[in-house]
C-alpha cells in the first residue's frame, strides 16, 4: 500500500512500456486478473489517497490501462497493433515517386516531382485563391452567416456529447427524491440491495469517483455459497428524516444501505470507526467491511417505520 506522497508506485506505472506492465499482469491475464489487478494499483496511486505530484497521470495511465485490456475487441486491437490500436496505412507518398504514366506512343514516361517548373508549382495555388476570392465575393455575408450557424450548431452538439458522455458514464449512479426513490430502490418489489450515499452539500465529483470504486469492489463479493448479489447504487441529500438513520456523531458522507425482507423495508447504517466518525478513509475502509458483513449474512438490519417519501421531509 503506498504512503501519502509516495512517488514509487506512480513511477512504476509511469515507466512502464506497455499497458500489461503498467497493471502488473501477464499478457496472458484474465479478465478477472486484470480487474483486481487494477483494483490494487488504484488504491494505491489514487490521487485521494497517494499525495504525490506523480498520482494524477498514473492514475490516468492505470485507468486507461484497465479500460483496454477490460474490453476485449480494443485488447485485441492493442495487442495486434500497440497503443494507438491503428491498421496499417499505404505510404501515399512513396506510392507517388514510384508511379509511371503512359501517354501512350509506346513510350513510358516518369513522373518526377523535382522537375516541375516553379511555375507549374504555383499555378495550381494561384487559381485556387482566384476561385476563392470570387465565390467570397459571390456569398458575401450570406456565406458568413452560414457559417456562423454552422459554427454554432457544431459546438452545440459537441456540448452535447460531450454532456451525455458524463451521463454515460455515471448512469448506474441514481440521485433519489422524494418522487423517484420507491421505483429506483426502496419499493417492495426490488430484488436488489441499495447502497445510499448520504451528502450534506451535494453530490461532488470526488463522491462519483469513490462510489465508481466501491461499486468496483463490490462487484467481487459473493455469499457464502459462492452467489453474488445485486448492487443498486444511489445518492439523496441528508435531509429531512434520512439522519435519523444513521449514528451519532458521524461526519457526512456516509452509507446507508436498504433491502427489503418478509415485506419490511429494513435499513442498516456504515458503523463509526473506532477512531470515530471523522477517520480519514472511513468510507474506502468501511463499506467494504459492510458489504461483505452482509454478503455472509452477519450484518443486522433494522426496520424503517415511515413513508419513504418522508425521509427527504420533516
């Protein structure tokens, strides 16, 4: 595990040759392999968790790492043509020094670049600012203003994408209210367990990377019979009655996690450390230990004696 500030590991990753040495793993390497094998290499470079000016880029160099070899068409890709994952492309240019024409005549003639005449070279450029001085002047502000539309469409629609892609990414991830919390994971007839990450002043970046990587983790547990279980993954504000659940002194954000049982909607808080609710790290150290109380059946849950709608009022 690395220190804070501690450049060791990020160099390890930073020098790596390739994306198999960057996670540690064999070419050879499993899915599986390759999942844990992240999972350690991000505890210990994660710029939350690693102090160290090196911990951004080889969190991004371990991240894209785990994102190529975890698919596996781009992992065929990587290992067929590196990095880059591009085909092979025709040298154009060698292909237009060794290109013969026949005007015919039974005489072959050799197209040499080097003895085209100046003039030759800059005719072409000369009718092209010809013709794009008059179809200017033909357009005139019409064509300005076309492409100002055009401009401003284009950069829309990049805003666009580029906001679904955030959408994308996190749409496991469902922000609860006070409308939408019994269909998303606290009605009778889900199957899952919903993993709540209470906040006081919203949902933060930071909150998203360290949900994606609980959620990551969890994703390895299984039951004592080897079965694994259904994660739900949710974020609500800690107002109204939603404190009321969870124990004293504690510090937000914290973890509630629900599940109903024998028609009972049933709730059990993330337990204060022992170094109290205020411990660095509680919630990367403790909900693991909750998930997996609760995967081998020893975590205790309580009753929920009210409307779910009025957790979120008073």
């Amino acid at each position: 595990m690395a220190r804070p500030g501690d450049d060791d590991a990020c160099r390890r990753v930073l020098q790596a040759t390739d994306l198999y040495e960057a996670l540690g793993v064999p070419r050879e390497a499993d899915e599986a392999t390759i999942k844990a094998e992240y999972r350690q290499r991000a505890r210990e470079i994660h710029p939350d968790k690693n102090k160290s000016s090196l911990a951004s880029e080889a969190f991004k160099k371990v991240s894209k790492a785990h994102e190529i070899l975890s698919d596996a068409s781009r992992r065929q890709d990587y290992d067929t043509y590196g990095e880059e994952g591009q085909r092979p492309r025709i040298n154009f240019h060698h292909f237009r020094h060794q290109t013969h024409f026949n005007p015919g005549f039974g005489r072959q003639h050799h197209y040499e670049p080097q003895r085209i005449t100046l003039l030759g070279a800059l005719l072409p450029l000369l009718l092209a600012a010809m013709l794009a001085s008059t179809l200017f002047m033909m357009t005139g502000n019409a064509a300005r203003s076309r492409g100002a539309d055009w401009a401003s469409q284009a950069q829309g629609s990049w805003g666009r994408h580029d906001t679904r892609n955030q959408e994308d990414k996190y749409a496991w991830l469902t922000s609860l209210t006070k409308d939408n919390a019994d269909a998303a994971c606290l009605r009778p007839q889900q199957k899952s367990l919903c993993v709540v990450l209470l906040t006081q002043k919203g949902l933060e970046e930071k909150h998203k990377r360290l949900l994606e990587e609980l959620r990551s983790d969890a994703s390895t547990i299984r039951t004592s019979t080897g079965q694994s279980l259904n994660w739900k993954w949710a974020t609500a504000p800690a107002v109204g009655m939603w404190p009321t659940l969870l124990p004293e002194e504690v510090t937000l954000p914290w973890v509630v996690v629900f599940k109903y049982a024998k028609a009972q909607l049933r709730a059990i808080a993330m337990p204060v450390p022992l170094k109290g609710g205020k411990q660095k790290r509680r919630l990367s150290e403790g909900v693991p230990k909750l998930l997996r109380s609760i995967a081998d059946g020893t975590a205790r849950f309580d009753k929920v004696d009210l409307d779910t709608r009025k957790l979120f009022t008073r």
